[in-house]
C-alpha cells in the first residue's frame, strides 16, 4: 500500500521520558504538513496517554512503555500500551473528572482531552495485564490545496 | 520553580512544559510556600509557558482547593490561546480568574 509509514519506540516509564514522547510522535508526524495546532493536539494526547501509563498502570515503578505510529494517507494512528495494572471499568475511567487519584491531584481529565483533541480513541484494557490506548487523526484537512492552483 | 512572594499573594511563573514531570515538584514546593507566607492568592503567570496538558489542570485545582479554605483565589495571567483553550476544555476556569491583558 502507497503512502504508509510506521514507527515504533519502547522507552522506560519515568517522568522524564514525557516530554521525549511528545516529541517523537510530533516530529513522525510532520510528513503529514500538519499545522501548529494538529501538532499541539496530538502532543497533548500522547502526554496524557504516557502520563497514565506512568502512575496508572506502573504505578511509578520503571517498566516499559510502547508508542506505535502509523500514517496511512492522512490519517495519524498513534497506540500507547504498558503491561502494568489495567483498568477495572474502562467507561467509568473514561468519564471527564473521574479519577482513582484524588488526593494527588489528578484532574480526572486525561481521557477528556484524549477525546477532545483526537478523531477517536479507543481503550483495550485487562487488570493484571495492561492498557493499550489507540487513537486516530485525520490531518492537514482543514488545509487549502493552494499550491495545486496556478498562481 | 520560579516564585515570588508579595505580602499574601504567590506568583508562580511556569515552565515551557507544564506536564506530569514538572508538575510533581512545582506541586510541593507551592505548597511549602503557600503555608509558610500564608498565602492567600496564588497568580499562575503562563508567560513562557506553550504546553499544559491535564497534570496542569490537577496543579492549579489543588492550588485553589487550598487557598479557597480562606476565602482566596487562583488567577492565571499572560497564558496564550492554547493555554487558554485547555483552561476552557477543562473546566478549571469556573474557579478561576483569567486576567485578560490589553490588546492594542
Ligand atoms: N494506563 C492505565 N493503566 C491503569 N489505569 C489507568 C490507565 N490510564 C487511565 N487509568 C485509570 O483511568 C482513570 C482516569 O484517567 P484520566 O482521565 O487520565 O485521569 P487522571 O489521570 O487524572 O486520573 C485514572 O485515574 C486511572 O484509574
Ligand atoms: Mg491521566
């Protein structure tokens, strides 16, 4: 098939390492020519899939997290998995302001903005044997196709 | 984190990045400052700030649920459009102020 593209990155789950996953898929993504706020959604998305990942499902013990990118003509797939803890109900996690960690104050809204800033996602989780997020974005539609015009 | 104190009222001036990894220190260390200079208005200046995403949000809600126990308030200033727009999405600015700045 024309016009795919994949990458794919294991990296420790510590703190640090946020900031270097929202690079990574940015900077896979700008293939697609996307424009400064597409960018800003997906790295917002992969922040609050990788945070999860991070005090969620590890609990902040240092395991690994794997980011899997895909483009297939202009559409964005990105998954974020961990093999940590699951989720018990995953339409409950999902609802804006829920959150099992009040008192650290955590938002509850990680999955809100998920859903906000990307097309879909979708969430596949078993306690005991981890989370895999998967989300997709179409990019650059809202572009206009000025350079095929004669100017 | 960069701070100032001015009588009861605690600036803090924000990284580039607000996520998860800077928020776990900017948290206890606003904390600290908070009880020691008994603070009452806590102002979260955006100013070189491009990126929050919702441990942003659970920072300024803990803030707030603190220094409102004494009648206070959380204000955020200089935060850009998309600073703006994840303030908005998520709800936080029903509990706080926005100081909009003059534009020429
Ligand atoms: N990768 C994960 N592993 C285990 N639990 C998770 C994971 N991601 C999310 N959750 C659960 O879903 C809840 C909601 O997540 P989210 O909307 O990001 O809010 P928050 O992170 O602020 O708690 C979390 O509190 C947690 O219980
Ligand atoms: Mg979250």
């Amino acid at each position: 098939m024309k016009n795919t593209n994949e990458m794919e990155i294991r990296f420790d789950s510590r703190s640090e390492n946020e900031g270097f996953a929202r690079v990574a898929v940015a900077s896979f993504m700008t293939q697609l020519n996307p424009t400064v706020e597409e960018v800003a959604d997906v790295k917002t998305a992969v922040s609050e899939a990788v945070t999860n990942a991070i005090i969620h499902g590890y609990e902040n013990k240092v395991h690994k997290i794997c980011i899997r990118c895909r483009i297939s003509e202009n559409v964005l797939t990105v998954e974020v998995s961990d093999s940590g803890k699951g989720i018990e109900d995953v339409q409950q996690a999902m609802q804006p302001m829920f959150t099992t960690m009040p008192e650290q104050d955590r938002s509850g809204m990680g999955f809100a903005f998920m859903e906000a800033f990307m097309d879909s996602v979708e969430v596949e989780s078993e306690p005991g044997k981890g989370t895999r997020v998967k989300m997709k974005k179409t990019v650059g539609k809202g572009r206009e196709l000025w350079t095929t015009q004669s100017l | 984190m960069k701070y100032q104190v001015q009588e009861n009222c605690l600036t803090i001036y924000l990284p580039r990045e607000v996520d998860h990894h800077n928020a776990e220190e900017m948290k206890r260390e606003a904390d600290a400052v908070i009880d020691r200079n008994h603070i009452k208005y806590v102002i979260f200046d955006f100013e070189k700030t491009d990126f929050m995403d919702s441990s942003g949000i659970g920072v300024i809600m803990g803030r707030y649920k603190t220094v409102s126990l004494i009648g206070g308030e959380v204000w955020a200033v200089h935060a850009n459009e998309r600073i703006r727009k994840i303030m908005t999405l998520s709800g936080v600015t029903k509990i706080m102020q926005i100081y909009e700045e003059e534009r020429i």
